[in-house]
C-alpha cells in the first residue's frame, strides 16, 4: 500500500470541533485513485494531482452531522508549505461553509465547495513566501 501516514488534526476556530483526516502517499498515482474514488470520479493518469482534499460521506444539510468528513492528501514528494497552506485552504473553506454560510443554495456554496482553487493558490503561495522569508532573515529556527 502506498499511503505511509494516517493522522488528524481537529480545530475548534469555528465553534465546532471540526476533523480533518490527513493521509500520506509515497506513490502520487495510488493518491490520485484515492482522491478520484473518493469524489466519485473515474482515475485519470494525466489528470495532475499532487494533494487533494475530498468531502467523503457524513454531509446532511442543513447541519453536517458527525461531518463533513474531510480527508486531504499529500505526496511525500510535494511536502511543502506551499502544498499544505494549499490543501488546508481547501479544508477550511468547506468547514466554514459548514458551519457559518446560511443555507445550502446560497450563492457562496460555489466558492466554498466548488471552485476556490485560485484561493488555495494565493494562500498556498502567500504562505510559503512569507515562511521563506521568516527563515532567510533567521527569524525561524533552521532544521
């Protein structure tokens, strides 16, 4: 089996304790056919997944109830801030969605569980440059 780490992380920013499955792939390909089955999608080999975040079961409206369930992929290849600031923006937008956008046609349940991955790269990107930045003028400890 390629995935090599399984764990979650939770938070409480929203009011409610929310989880997020984060699961690891040594094998980007194996990662792809997890991600795609778990969006009910058919696997694509030149589709470009490096990471991915799916909704996987526990979704009712109006109140997710013990969910959504969310799992987000990494590949070890693609370990970066940039790659996980990314897939967390996705993450959180869902959640918030979840948790604070009244009702489930409103107009931002687009952006929130559709299409927001210019978002997640402008976070993505953000991040890893402001982190970068932190560690060139030796304001984080180095490794």
């Amino acid at each position: 089996m390629a995935m090599v780490a399984r764990f979650r992380v939770a938070t409480r920013a929203s009011g409610i304790r929310r989880q997020v499955w984060v699961h690891v792939y040594d094998d980007v390909d194996e990662l792809a056919r997890a991600h795609n089955k778990d969006r009910g999608r058919p696997y694509d080999p030149d589709e470009d997944i490096g990471g991915g975040l799916a909704s996987v079961g526990g979704w009712h409206w109006p109140q997710p109830d013990p969910g959504p369930v969310l799992v987000m992929r990494l590949w070890t290849k693609q370990l970066t801030t940039r790659t996980v600031a990314h897939e967390a923006t996705h993450a959180a937008a869902v959640l918030f969605f979840a948790d604070h956008v009244g009702g489930w046609d409103s107009r931002a349940r687009t952006f929130f569980l559709g299409d927001n991955e210019t978002l997640a790269y402008l976070i993505g990107d953000i991040t890893s440059e402001v982190i970068g930045g932190l560690y060139r003028l030796h304001l984080l400890p180095s490794s």
